[in-house]
C-alpha cells in the first residue's frame, strides 16, 4: 500500500473535468497525460478558496514568486536564485516558444534529445525553427546524453540546445558532472542553453537534481532555465510558471517578452503556485515518497501480471514509467493495441520521437489500485493481439 492510496478514489476522480479525465469516455481508464489523481494539496486549495471567498478573480501580479521559489531552491536543492531573476509565464511551452521568439534568427537550429516530450517537437515547430536531433544514447536499461553527437552539433553551428531535466519520458536526471559538462560545451561554442526543469521538484531518492543555473553562472554560459509547480503539485490547469535567468544577460532577455506577458499568467496559477513553493514541500515530501513507493512497486506488479517482458526501468524523478513493450509482440504501437483491446489510455512512445516505436508511456502519479486495474486491462489486450 502507497503513501496516498487510501485517499484516491476512481468514482470521484471520474468527476475530474480535466484533459485525463475528461478527453475519453467512461470506459477508458486514463493514465496518459501528465496529471496526478492525488488529492491537491490543503494549503493550495486553502489559499485558492480564501482567493474566491474575497473575488479575487482578476488579473494576476506575479511578484512573490521569485520569493517563494528562491526560498524553496535553497531548502530543496541547496542553490539560491536571485528573486528578482525569476519571471512569470503562463507555461514552460509557452515560456520556450517566447523566449525563442526573443532570441532566435530565422534559421537558428535547436537541439532536442529524443525520445522527447512531444512539445517540444511542436513548440519548436511553432516558432518556425529546424530540429536538431541528438537522441539519448541507451546504455542497457539507462539512458544517456550522447556529449559526442551534442559536441557534433554545436560544431556544426547548432545555436540552442533545450534540454529537459529531470527528463520525460525516461526519467533520467542529470549528473552534476553532466549538467557542468553540457554548459562547459555550450560556452565553448557560444550555444544558448534552455533548461526545462519542470519535473525537478519530483526528484525521487537517490538522486539529486542540480539546477542548470549552477553551471551557467559559474561557467559563464548563457542560459534560461524554467521550471513550474505544475507537475509536483498538479495545477496544469491554473496556468502559471516560471523563467529563470543566471546572468544580466538573461535578465535582459527576459525582459523583452512580450509587455503582457504577467496578464497571461494565470492569479489562480501564481495564488497556487505561491502556496506551493512556500507552504506545500510536506505534501510534496509525501507525493515523493508515493512515488518512489510505485516506481519500485511497477516492477512486481508488471512481473505479477505476466508482463515479465516489458523492460522497464524506474525513473529517477517523476511518475511516468517509460515501458519498452518491443518484445510483447504488439507492433511499433502498442498504445494502440491496449486502447482496442483493453480500454486503457497510455501515450504511445512514437510520440517522443522515432525512438519510441514499441514503447508507452505509463503515468503512475495513481493508486496501487488503478495501476492494477491498468496492468488488467493491458493484459487482455496483450493476449487478444499477440
Ligand atoms: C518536460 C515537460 N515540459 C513541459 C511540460 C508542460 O508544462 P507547461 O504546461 O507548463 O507547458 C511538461 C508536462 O508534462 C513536461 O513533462
């Protein structure tokens, strides 16, 4: 039993109206998108009742959240962020997809590591700018960067890298010696480094996470990091996150976002967000331990429902389990075939990336309980196709 199994309910979250809950029919269980079926934290929903019992309802101010993230960097990964460095976007996407629009000539080519979280393809596609693409190298059942092909590319004249850690879908993260590595790299060759690291509040024991930050201040590498209490807290949906610079330059460039850029953030995001970063870590803490509970559980589970041939490996942040199916027999998208067969939502691995063909992506942010029932109906699916 899981640290919040006894409080997640499968009739109640299915009078959730969000994108998991709402996007399919009743039939399908969802474990797709990247929400969590936790309960929200007290203090969010504390702070955000108070916000309607008074009408607060306008637009938002983001100033308090370079505070409340700068105070929560220190206590949580031991760096302290200057506040007034810290800027409000409605989302890490929308964050990347701006700041490129600041940044980048027509032409200028970004580096991305598949397989990938697919908005980083579309974003990049959005802003009109060339991938580059330097797959993770995969070493066993771990994952690596590939510090070879990225060297390659910023040679070549590669301009930006966007690189994600914690990383989705494998769940890696970064090495210290890695990230200084990569920033080392992009000083060398005067390379823009953007640092989505909006799964680093879900850094799992064992690892430790180093905000990309460290290393572009010291080695003098320019550099936007952004990160969101999105995915630990679960509000997506309140639309606020945060764009970090390490230098004046990056503080210049964050400037020229567009003037309205505060107005687009949501005030429920930063009322949420606030509370989040300065009074909800203890919850955190526990969505932490759950998690590290069922990455570990994962692995019984799919042995215990016959699944002995997925290859998995547990992530080392987060609640996405990314399973290599290739041996199951089901074809290059078996997300397909235990949607037919067996009315479960999974994102099908060729969404990351070409890389992905015979994967899933399995989002364990749930109950032991719905992960059964998940392992159930992918496994009649299995004996139905395979
Ligand atoms: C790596 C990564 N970046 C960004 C996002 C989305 O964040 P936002 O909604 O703030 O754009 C996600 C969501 O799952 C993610 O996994």
């Amino acid at each position: 039993v899981a640290t919040f199994d006894s409080e997640i309910d499968l009739l109640q979250l299915r009078t959730r109206t969000s994108e998991k809950w709402a996007k399919y029919p009743e039939q399908i269980l969802p474990l797709f998108v990247a929400e969590t079926d936790f309960p929200l934290a007290a203090e969010i929903a504390d702070a955000l009742h108070r916000a309607i019992d008074r009408g607060d309802t306008g637009y938002a101010v983001p100033s308090g959240l370079g505070k409340a993230y700068s105070d929560f960097s220190v206590k949580r990964y031991g760096y302290r962020v200057n506040p007034e460095y810290v800027f409000a976007v409605p989302e890490v996407m929308v964050g990347v997809a701006e700041v490129l629009r600041v940044l980048a000539k027509p032409g200028d080519r970004v580096v991305i590591n598949p397989p990938v979280y697919p908005p980083f393809f579309a974003t990049l596609d959005e802003v009109a700018l060339p991938i580059e693409e330097v797959p993770l190298k995969q070493e066993g059942d771990s994952y690596e960067l590939d510090f070879d092909g990225l060297e390659r590319a910023l040679a070549d004249g590669v301009r930006f890298v966007l690189l994600c850690n914690p990383h989705n879908p494998v769940g890696r993260v970064y090495s210290r010696d890695d990230v200084f590595a990569i920033a080392r790299l992009a000083k060398q060759y005067d390379a823009i480094v953007f640092a989505d690291e909006i799964h680093a509040p879900l850094v799992l024991p064992g690892a430790e996470h180093t905000p990309f930050d460290i290393a572009a201040s010291e080695i003098g590498v320019r550099a936007i990091s952004f990160t969101s209490a999105s995915k630990g807290w679960n509000i997506a949906g309140l639309k606020c996150a945060l764009a970090i610079a390490s230098s004046e330059w990056g503080v210049e460039t964050l400037k020229k976002l567009p003037e309205e850029m505060p107005e687009r953030v949501g005030h429920f995001g930063v009322i949420a967000t606030i509370a989040a970063f300065r009074d909800a870590v203890p919850y955190l803490d526990h969505v932490v331990r759950h998690l590290d509970e069922q990455r570990i559980a994962l692995r019984l589970l799919l042995d215990e429902y016959g699944f002995e041939r997925i290859r998995y490996a547990p992530p080392q942040a987060s609640f996405l389990a990314w399973l290599d199916c290739n041996e199951l027999g089901l074809g290059a998208n078996p997300a397909l075939q235990f949607f037919k067969g067996g009315d479960v939502a999974l994102y099908p691995g060729l969404k990351f990336g070409s890389q992905g063909a015979g994967f899933v992506r399995f989002n364990f942010g749930t109950s032991t309980e719905i992960i059964r029932e998940a392992l159930t109906r992918m496994k009649a699916a299995a004996s139905q196709y395979a």
